[in-house]
C-alpha cells in the first residue's frame, strides 16, 4: 500500500515504492499493491476525465497483480481528503481479497497516509500491518496536532515499523513504543548498469538529478560550480529535473556567468536518468533534507563517485570508499569536493558498482523484507 505512485501521467512518481514491490516479488514472495491515485483538478479536462473516471483497474505490472482506482481527489492535502482515500484504499483491499486472496501481511509506505489507512485495511483484511516510513517531513519538523495524532496510530498499531535511513529512524522514534529498523531503498541493478563503452572526461560532467525545489539545494550547486569552475571550457554541470525552481535556476546560472556550461535537461524518464549518469563523471546531490537519496544508489550502480550533504539519508550511503559527504548549504565545502572527484580519489568504477549491488541490490533488499515478514509471522 504505497502513499503514492507510478502513474501513466508520471511514471517515476513514487518509483522507489515499485522497487521495493519487484524486490520483494524477486526474493519468491506473492506480491500485490493497491493504489488509489489521486490527481489534481488543475489537470482536469476531458480527455483526462475519459482516461480516469473513478474506474477501477486490475493489471499485472512486472508480474505483480496491481489494482489502481484512476480518480481525482481535489481534497487531497487535507485531512477530509486523507480520510476519502483511505475509505477508497480500503475498498481496493476488499477487491483485492476478492481477486487474489487474503494476503499474510499489509505492507504500508509512509504512515501518512498508507499508515493510517493500513490501520483500517489490515483489520478489514485480518491481518497484520507494517509500515515503513520514508517521509522527510519527519526530519524536517514536529508533527503536530492531526497529523501527529494519525501517524502515532499508524505506528502504534503495526506490528513493525521500518525506515529507509538511521537519521529518519531517530526521528520517527520519538512517535513509537519501540526503536524503528533500518531497511533502505533499493536499487535495480539490472538497470543502472556501466555504460556499454569508456566514460570519456574532456569534457568532465558534473551531474545532479532532483526535483528543482529549495530543498535540493540546486543553488547553491550553482553557486559552488561557478566558484571553481567559471570559464572552464573542460568541465560542465548537468541538471536533470523539473518543478518550481526551473526558470529561477536557469536565470541564476546566467547572473553567476556560466550558463554556457550547465545544461538542464528538464524531467527524465528512468532510462534517461541512467542514460546521463553514462554521460557523466560524477553525481552531486547538494539537498538539505534526505531521508534516503535513491539517486546515489543509482549513480554509485553505474560506477560515479558521489558527493552528497549530510542531510540525513545519505549519511548511510556515503563514505570515503565511494565519494564525499558536506554540509548542507556550504557553497565552498562542495566546491572542494567536487575538485577532489575530479582530480581522482582512486575510485574504481566496478568497486563503486559493487558496493551500491552488495548493499541495495533487488536480491539483497528483498531478502531483508522476506526476513522480516516471516519473522513477524512466526511471533504473531
């Protein structure tokens, strides 16, 4: 049961909630998700509303049974509208029951508001209920009030409450009885491979990949980039992504003199994502706030060294075996680091690759959810 995800409209929306479906589908699990998509009625014109008009769906995607209700929720973002679509989630269970069965386990992602409504499902259902929790809005402040109210339920009645990072389990520990385990994100690593031919340097690309909002610091990236490297024609920055930030951006790259050196790409599919991370040397991650940083696992998968801040998630993920870790918000800091990548760290490639397939492969992470669920079977 994920808050969110991939839709036809926005096929990497919640696609780290796929991977862990496909991981867990991998380790020999029967695996189902029900997802009630919600869409904006900013988006509304007639031929969306004849694609998405409450209907229910029941497919096989990647072998997985998934049932989808393709609605709208112009209540989204309140509390009526977490309460609507968890009435709607708990009638995709009650389908879902119908079509394949009564499942062992509900597995929940974010406690808000899968939690919540996993709460109400696993009843429905009669089973137990986990949830991982993969929101940085735990990192970022104290929930109070509703919110907090619901997401103790969603913790306080699950048999076991995961997160995707050591920082985001400190933080959610203070919302539960018990201390949160640890099981990151996963990477496909039949997908972010090496690329098919020698990564050349001349010139040498910088990448980062996020959406462009404040909090994946894309500024100060910026910033930092233009410090060291304005005017070098050998060198380039490449920004995959969209969303608020862009045209500020893309303004400011030009006020800061090096707009002949940073691209943006604009969204990328998953395939474009892994086709510039072939392109490039190494891959910057400059956000304030991380829980995990999907994007570092997939870089370190195609062999790039990785600089990232330490922003929560990413202290997990990156030592000095594959990359650098600064401060958020330290313009100078970056700079260096991203003169240190380029000068040579003595990174291998294969070891890089190694790394990110041994610690978040499919196989690896699913093996750690199969665990999990069979254990909490045998206690229950």
């Amino acid at each position: 049961m994920p808050s969110f995800y991939p839709t036809r409209e926005r096929p990497t929306l919640g696609r780290f909630f796929r991977d862990q479906a496909e991981a867990v589908h991998g380790s020999g699990l029967r695996v189902g998700v029900i997802s009630a998509e919600v869409r904006s009625l900013r988006t509304l014109t007639p031929a969306a509303l004849r694609e998405s008009h409450f209907q229910v769906e029941v497919s096989y995607e990647g072998g997985i049974p998934t049932i989808r209700l393709r609605g709208w929720n112009p209540l989204a973002q309140t509390s009526l509208g977490a309460l609507v679509w968890g009435v709607e989630m708990n009638r995709l269970a009650r389908r879902y029951v119908k079509e394949f069965g009564r499942p062992d386990i509900v597995h929940a992602h974010n406690a808000l508001w899968a939690g919540v409504a996993a709460r109400d499902v696993a009843r429905t259902v009669r089973c137990p209920y986990v949830v991982t929790e993969h929101s940085s809005e735990f990192l970022v402040r104290d929930l109070r009030g509703f919110r907090r109210a619901a997401a103790v339920r969603a913790f306080s009645d699950a048999a076991r409450v995961v997160c995707v990072s050591s920082a985001l389990a400190q933080r959610v520990n203070g919302y539960v009885d018990r201390a949160p385990a640890v099981v990151p994100n996963t990477v496909d690593a039949d997908v972010f491979v090496p690329p098919p031919g020698a990564r050349g340097d001349d010139p040498y690309v910088f990448l980062s990949v996020g959406n462009l909002t404040p909090n994946k610091g894309h500024d100060v990236l910026l910033q930092a980039f233009a410090r060291q490297y304005s005017g070098s024609r050998g060198v380039r920055l490449v920004i995959g992504g969209d969303g608020p930030e862009a045209s500020l951006l893309r303004a400011r790259a030009i006020e800061l003199g090096i707009a002949q050196q940073v691209e943006f790409l604009g969204p990328l599919s998953r395939d474009q994502v892994r086709d510039a991370m072939w392109r490039a040397n190494a891959f910057v991650l400059a956000s304030f706030n991380e829980t995990f940083g999907v994007v570092l696992i997939e870089a370190l998968a195609t062999g790039l060294p990785v600089i990232s801040t330490r922003c929560g998630g990413p202290e997990d993920i990156v030592n000095p075996e594959v990359g650098i870790l600064v401060e958020p918000g330290d313009e100078i800091g970056l700079a260096k680091a991203m003169v240190a990548v380029r000068e040579g760290l003595g990174l291998d490639p294969q070891r890089l690759r190694t790394y990110a397939a041994t610690r978040y492969g499919y196989n690896v992470v699913g093996g750690i959810l199969r665990d999990l669920y069979l254990q909490l079977l045998r206690t229950s």
